[in-house]
C-alpha cells in the first residue's frame, strides 16, 4: 500500500493503492482529535485511486488523516498553509 498527498489550491488530494479489494476507511481529524470529514466509507476495487479533502472552509493548520484497509491502518499528518 502507498500514500502520496499532494496540496492542490484549497484542497488535499491524496493518492493510494492497494492490492486486494476490501473496505476502506479514511478520516479526516483535526490536532484535538474531532472529526472533520470522511473521505471514503466504501468497498474498493485493488487499483489506484484518488481522493481529495476540500480544505478551503478550513484555517491553515495540521491534520490527521487515518486511512483503514481492512485490517490495515495507517495515519498520516497532513500541514494545510495558506
């Protein structure tokens, strides 16, 4: 599994693989931990995909984005400047 994430004017895109078809997760906190968006609550195919993460109503600041693949789980910091 890889993650790439790229800032794109006011949003985040991020950029995946896997290789099994399974259910994927991905959360967006904030620094104190509340919710701030869910990206992808879906089964997915085992192929590259993209998500992005309409940042714009948010302040510049850093953000925790936890991605689930079925049993895998990986957290990734993500610094939103403006």
């Amino acid at each position: 599994m890889g993650g790439l994430y790229h800032k794109i004017a006011d949003s985040i895109q991020e950029i995946f693989s896997f290789s099994l078809q399974d259910f994927q997760l991905d959360i967006v906190y904030d620094q104190l931990g509340k919710e701030i968006t869910t990206l992808v609550n879906e089964t997915k195919l085992a192929v590259v995909h993209k998500v992005s993460f309409p940042a714009n109503n948010l302040p510049a600041g850093t953000y925790i984005c936890r991605m689930q693949v079925g049993d895998f789980i990986q957290t990734k910091k993500l610094s939103l400047l403006k």
